[in-house]
C-alpha cells in the first residue's frame, strides 16, 4: 500500500496519467478502480490506495464494472470489447434494437455508461450510431438482393417507410431506390443539404495544382481512383442542389464498385459529418461566434480512400503543406496507375513494392521513406485494416496505427480526422492548430501540445469539424 498522505491530480487521473501506476480502492461500494474512472470521486476517508491488483483483491474489493482495471492488467479493454461486441449484434439485425434503452440492456450497462461508451468509440451518440448502422445495413441490403425496398427498411429497423426514406436520404444523399439503381450505373446524383458550402470542399481538392491525382476545374472535381471495377476517373460536378457524379470511362459498375465510389464521393465533399450538431454547440461559445458567423455550414471533406489519408498523414509530418503534396506527387508517379493524363492514388501493395532508395532519389528523407514504406507493408499483408477503422472503435484504431514506426499522436489522429472519418479528433501537436488557438484566445504566447490538447477537449464532441475552422481562421488573419 502507498504511504499516506497520497494526493494526485484529477484532471490527469482522468487523462489516464496514472493508470497502471496505482489502484483507487473505495471501501464502501466494495470495489477497485484504475485512477482515470469516470464514476463520481468517492470521499478521501472511504478511499484506499494500493500499488498492486492483489492488495486491492486482499481488502476484499472487487475490479469495477465500469473501468475494468482487471482487464487493464491483462493488457485487454473492456470498453472496446465491449463496444464490438455490440457493433457485430447489432449489425447481424438490427431490427432487434428499438433504440438507446435496448443498446444499453444489451451491453448490461446504463445509458449514461453507454453515451460515454459512444462517444468515446464511434463519436456518435447512442441513436445517431443505431441510425447510422441500420442505413449502413440497408445500403447492403439494397446492392445484393432483391427484396422490396420497403422490407428493407423494416428489416433495417425503421418504424415506417417514411423514417426509413428520409434517414437514409439524410446520410448517403440518395433515396433507396435510386441507390439500388447505383448497381449498372456510371452516373448518379447527390442531393445536397440546403446551404452547403462549396468552396472549401473544392480548395481542399485543389491544393495541389500539380497533383496528378485530382484537379478542379470550376466547380468540378476529378479524382483518379482505383475502384474493384478497375482504375477510373471520378468526376463530381456541383451544381446547385445536387452533385452529379460519374465514372470515367463510362462503364456499368458492380455491386462493390458502386458503394466504393459512391462512398468516395460522400467522403469528398464532406457529407459524412455532423454539421448541425456542431454548430448548435458553438453557438453557444463567444469565443467561436465570429469563425462561425464566417463559416457557417462549413464541412470538412475527406480522403477519398482510407489509405490516401493514412499516405497524406505520414508523408506531411513535420513539413509545410506545398512541400507534403510535392512529396507526394513522387509516390503517385512512382507507383500510380496512369488513366489519361491521371493517375490513380496507389493501393498499399504498390507502395510496399517501391524501395527507400526510390523514396531517397526524390527528396524523401531516409526516416520519412521508411515510415511510408512500413505503413504501406502492414496494410498490404493485413496487419493494418484503415478501410475498416471508420466503422470501428476510434481509440483501438488509434492504438493500431502507433503501432505502425513512425506513427505518433499527431499522424494517428490527422488520419483518423481526414481519412477515417471521425468526429472527435483533435490533432494535438499540429503547429496550425496551435496558432489558431493562441490567436481565438489572444494570447502571448502559443500553447504546448499538453496545453491543446485540454483547450480543444472544450470543442468535444466535434473536435475533428472545430479543428477544420481554426485552421480556416488563420487565412482569416491571413
């Protein structure tokens, strides 16, 4: 047991400071708690610290429900085995989940737990997350069989074919029935929310005005993909309340080809996210008033594919942006498929195959080719899945890309924001993000990473959409 008086600080307790370092005991409730628990602070006399699992067990407390600090010393998480084991049920029929209170019952735990187990994993609340499955599992649905587009939507989940229709426009942008008419399809049309901004979506795609990859012509964007239907061009024109969308060459698509690029063009233009959420929340926040009043109904576009986003991330570690897409350019011309004057972004495989010394001869430095080279290799032999982050639990997609050398808190969290899609990220150690920081509070000096990091926990639960418009500040200041 600890010498007494023990004292430690909360806010870093609950940051996870000191988990593994110490066990919290609490006698009267019986059990044992890692330091980062998120139940109410017992009261100091009722509290007992211990160094070790086995002291905690030898003064007949039990390993909490809720921080399952059992499962932490077996180097397991309770938390994201808990919120797979959910996601597979719920996924296999979600009809057999009404809502947020059969979630939870599921889970054995209560809707509070079960709120935090979301946000802290999907980045969604409860009922957002359910909706979103139940219109993942009709897009399935509607692709591979043949059933009516109505039973769909009630083996889906939906109470009546009215919800269902007007949930599933709200996040694929297209009715059932005209996503089903995706299959033997080479054009298709995206509704578009009211009020959507235009202009970020298409200066993201043309940051690079050499890119071979994507160009932008007006309010077109082009972007080479490799789909499973083969290489081809995506062409997205924005027009209005709608964004047309078709494939060059013009061939019939697949059943895989057409969420693949149906997927990308949804990711491209930032359709994905939670901009009304966002927005009600920073209304309430002076400080954020005047970047709102700017930007409203800003959306934060994405990589078209997983793996380009993961690419994007390492190859930009510590460099400016123009310097990144140059770099870039070199792997795309390495190893890119040629279509036209295009070239498609490169799957893993071919950018294992290149070697450090291509990387070298181009202006890589020796670290940055191997971490590119590395990454690749993990995604080609399948120790590393990005295309199924998006649909899985934030914090174990997070602890698989450290794995990856060279990955860090930064390239992690920049690839989980830009390239799978998650709403609560911030990327603490982005110089950007930092500045922009330091000028909405009007400070002196520039905040350390630490320092961010607890300054952006204020944006939660829309980290990643806050993060996009403290960026934009800075051209403001500009």
């Amino acid at each position: 047991m600890l010498p007494k008086p023990f004292t430690w600080d909360r806010t870093q307790a609950r940051a996870g400071k000191f988990d593994g370092k110490f066990i919290i005991g609490v006698l009267t409730t019986g059990i044992y708690c890692l330091p980062s628990c998120a139940a109410r602070p017992p009261k100091p006399e009722n509290v007992r610290i211990v160094k070790t699992e086995d002291e905690a067990k030898a003064l007949g407390l039990r390993a909490c429900k809720r921080c399952r600090p059992d499962l932490y010393y077996r180097g397991e998480d309770g938390n994201i085995q808990l919120f797979d084991g959910l996601a597979t049920r719920v996924r296999a029929a979600p009809d057999a989940f009404a809502g947020t209170p059969a979630l939870a019952a599921a889970c054995g735990v209560s809707q509070t737990k079960l709120g935090e187990l979301m946000r802290d994993h999907a980045h969604l609340a409860p009922a957002a997350w359910l909706r979103r499955e139940r219109v993942h599992f009709a897009q399935r649905a509607l692709l591979d069989g043949e059933s009516r587009v109505v039973d769909i939507g009630f083996e889906a989940g939906f109470e009546s074919e009215s919800v269902f229709h007007r949930q599933f426009l709200a996040l694929t942008r297209m009715t059932p029935g005209a996503y089903r008419a995706l299959k033997g399809s080479s054009v298709f049309l995206l509704h578009l929310p009211h009020g959507y901004r235009a202009q970020e979506i298409l200066a993201y795609h043309d940051r690079d005005k050499e890119s071979p990859c994507e160009r932008v012509e007006g309010h077109r964007i082009f972007k080479a993909l490799q789909t499973p239907d083969g290489a081809g061009v995506l062409e997205v024109a924005l027009e209005g309340p709608g964004a047309w969308c078709r494939l060059h060459p013009e061939r019939n698509m697949s059943r895989a080809g057409a969420a693949f690029v149906h997927g990308a063009a949804l990711r491209m233009l930032g359709l994905e996210g939670d901009v009304a959420g966002f927005e009600t929340r920073m209304a309430r926040d002076e400080a954020m008033l005047p970047m709102l009043a700017r930007r409203r109904g800003m959306r934060l576009p994405l990589t078209a594919t997983a793996f380009d986003g993961l690419c994007w991330a390492i190859i930009g570690q510590q460099i400016n942006v123009p310097f990144a897409a140059a770099l870039r350019r070199e792997v795309l011309n390495l190893a890119g498929e040629k279509i036209g004057a295009m070239r498609a972004h490169p799957d893993a495989a071919r950018v294992a195959n290149l070697t450090v010394g291509d990387l070298t001869a181009r202006r890589y430095s020796r670290s940055k080719a191997e971490y590119v080279i590395g990454a690749a290799e993990a995604v080609a032999s399948g120790a590393l899945d990005p295309d199924a982050m998006a649909a899985g639990s934030a914090v174990a997609a997070e602890r698989s890309l450290k794995k990856i050398r060279g990955i860090g808190t930064w390239t992690a969290r920049y690839m989980l924001l830009r390239g799978a899609g998650f709403a609560d990220c911030a990327p603490v150690g982005d110089s950007a993000l930092a500045t922009a920081l330091q000028k909405l509070h009007r400070r002196n000096d520039r905040p350390e990473h630490e320092e961010v990091d607890r300054m952006m926990r204020a944006f939660a639960p829309h980290r990643s959409l806050a993060t996009a418009h403290l960026w934009a500040s800075l051209k403001d200041a500009a």
